[in-house]
C-alpha cells in the first residue's frame, strides 16, 4: 500500500469546508499583506503558546533571520548552535555575517549537548540558538544555565516543535526568543510558507515587527535596515483553522510513535525522549545499523512508503562551510547519526495496519 511521509489532504480532510471558508474570505476582503486575519494569527498563536507576542513572517527562515537583527546581531559575532538539523538554523547565522560555531548533540535525543557549549564560548560568542529537533526541546534548563553564566542570549529555533514542551513549559518562552515554521509538512503547516517570532519581551516584539516591514514605522520613515518578512493574508487565515486542530492532530501523532514502539522493539533503536520533554513528534525517526539502512530503504521504496534521511551530511561538513575548519571526526555523534537515522511516516491518521506494514517492511 501506498504510504507518504505525511497525507496532508488526508489529515486536513475534516476541515476542508472551513479551509475553503478562510480563503475565500480573504479573496473577498482585498487585504492580502499582513491586515486583519495575520493580526488575529499572530494574538491566537500566543495565546496557544502562553507568550505575550507573536509576529507573522513570511518564513521560518526569516523568522530566524529577523529574529537575530533584532538581537543585534553583526559581522563576526559567534553563535553557538547544533550542527545535526536543517540548513536554515546556520545559514541564517551566515547570512547575517556572523560565524556559526557548532556543538555536538545528545546521542540518544539528537539534540545539541549543553555539556559541550561552555567550551566553545569565546569573547566573540554573543548568543546560542539551540534547536529542538523532531519535535523535542533541547534541554534548555542547562543551556540556560550556560547562557546566563555568559550572559548569552538564547534563539530557540523550535521549527519542528510547536507545542513541545520542557519540564512544563512551552517551547518558544524559555529564550529570549522562539522561532517557528508553518512549512506545509509541519505540525502546523501552512498552504506555503511562513512562520513566526515568539516572544515574552514586547519591546523586541516591537522591534521585530518593524524590521519586518523594511524597518519603517510609521511608513516610509526607516528606522533600522529591516526586510520584508511579511506573512500574506492567504497563509495566516487557514493557519487560524488549523490551529484549532493542532492539539488534536498531535495526540495522533503519539499515538503512531507509541505503536511504533512497541512493534519496533528489537529491530531499530527507537527515539528516546528525555526526562522532562514532551514531544510533539514532527518527525519519527529510528537509527539503524549504517550498513543495513540501504537496504531497508530500497524495501520502503519498493513498497512506495515513504521515508527519509534527516540529515544525510551534517552541517559542519558542508562544503559551503569549509571556511570554518572543521573536518570529519570533529563532531562524532553528529556524524553518526547522519549514518544511521530514518525517519518514517508519523501521519496523525495512520491505521494500525498501515503502522504494521510500515513496520513489516522495515523488518524485512
């Protein structure tokens, strides 16, 4: 049976009518940039956090990037941050000038290892941007603890983890800042891209939501040098639908990994969730031996389930990151889970049988 990463149509199929709705009424209103329905995103997306502002961008690329212009970031500032996610957690750094300086992670969460950060810090070091990758926080009780003996800013970059949660608290509110995407295959996804600044702090709200309008306020009056990181009408409107569903749509999603770890017991190392983290599984991903995982990847394929590699070469040892001098062995445990992870289906409304068959196919 046919089975992709994530049956968006599938899983949007109880709110189709309202989706529609939300498009529709936005056709009809002629407010297409930010206005109205993007402001009303942004108060119920703070709400569902518990922080005290929110700003809608028009990824979670420049959530990052503005985010960061906001701090004050400059040319030759040091940020420490994981070296095992996605591009865009570095490559916003790089964009800004500044030098990425990455840290091992955790074996067993694949998250960055606070343990690790102090010895990176320099008298260049101005903040950390620890990522919480598939879904589960880092452990931010100890990189807080880092960044407050150094004073150090903290970015969470929580793209994969909207509603996760550390010893209690939501993602997005232990940093100075969160950041996070509405890429379609996200927990919440939008219809294209988007994503969002997350802050307790009103004045960096403030200060976000300028840089996002080019750096003016009022209008045609520049302030700083901002961008345009606005979020269409078009994105916020269904966001505000499926925001509704997220809680819902995220008890699927535990419910699959649960199966998962059961059925998957003695065949692949299952995702371990630390003590303390709630996780909202954007992805679910297993390592296996690096010598198999060809092979189990030609059996998903032949069977058209869907499947992944998250993240074939970590970011340290990407080329365009050559300048900085790290090599391999450098950062072993990244390099070692770029060998042996997968990440398989975790759609909210996979079936026990599709889950078995996923499962079976693995197996071998």
């Amino acid at each position: 049976m046919k089975i992709p990463m994530l049956n968006i149509p599938r899983m949007q199929s109880e709110i189709r009518d309202d989706l529609a709705a939300s498009l529709l009424k936005v056709l009809d209103s002629g407010q297409y940039i930010n206005g109205p329905e993007v402001a009303a995103f942004e108060a119920e997306l703070a709400a569902y956090i518990g922080a005290k502002g929110a700003v809608a961008v028009s990824s979670g690329t420049d959530a990052l990037i503005v985010a960061m212009m906001a701090l004050g970031v400059k040319p030759g500032d040091e940020i420490i941050t994981t070296p095992y996610t996605f591009f865009a957690t570095a490559g916003s750094i790089a964009r800004l000038g500044a030098v990425p300086v990455f840290v091992d992670i955790v074996p067993g969460t694949f998250n960055i290892d606070p343990a690790q950060i102090a010895a990176k810090i320099t008298a260049k070091t101005v903040g950390i941007v620890p990522v919480h990758l598939f879904g589960q926080c880092a452990d931010m009780s100890a990189v807080l603890k880092v960044a407050e003996a150094h004073n150090l800013w903290v970015l969470e970059d929580a793209a994969q983890a909207i509603g996760a949660k550390w010893q209690g608290q939501m993602s997005c509110t232990m940093g100075k800042a969160g950041c996070l995407s509405f890429f379609p295959a996200k927990n919440l996804g939008g219809l294209g891209d988007g994503g969002a600044v997350i802050s307790n702090d009103l004045e960096f709200i403030e200060k976000v939501k300028v840089l996002r309008e080019h750096g003016s306020k009022p209008r045609y009056y520049h302030h700083f040098i901002g961008g345009n990181f606005r979020m269409d009408a078009l994105q916020a409107a269904p966001l505000r639908i499926k925001l509704k569903a997220l809680d819902s749509w995220v008890t699927g999603r535990r419910r699959v990994a649960g199966r998962y770890n059961e059925l998957l017991k003695g065949i692949a190392k299952v995702p371990v969730i630390a003590e303390g983290a709630e996780s909202v599984f954007n992805q679910y991903v297993i390592r296996v031996d690096k010598a198999a995982r060809p092979a189990i990847m030609e059996r998903l394929k032949a069977a058209d389930i869907g499947h992944a590699i998250y993240y074939p070469v970590p970011l340290h040892l990407q080329p365009c990151f050559s300048n900085l001098g790290y090599k391999a062995g450098d950062l072993p445990v990244a390099e070692l889970a770029a060998e042996e992870s997968l990440a398989i289906p975790v759609d909210p409304k996979l079936s026990d049988d599709e889950i078995k068959e996923i499962v079976n196919i693995i197996k071998g």
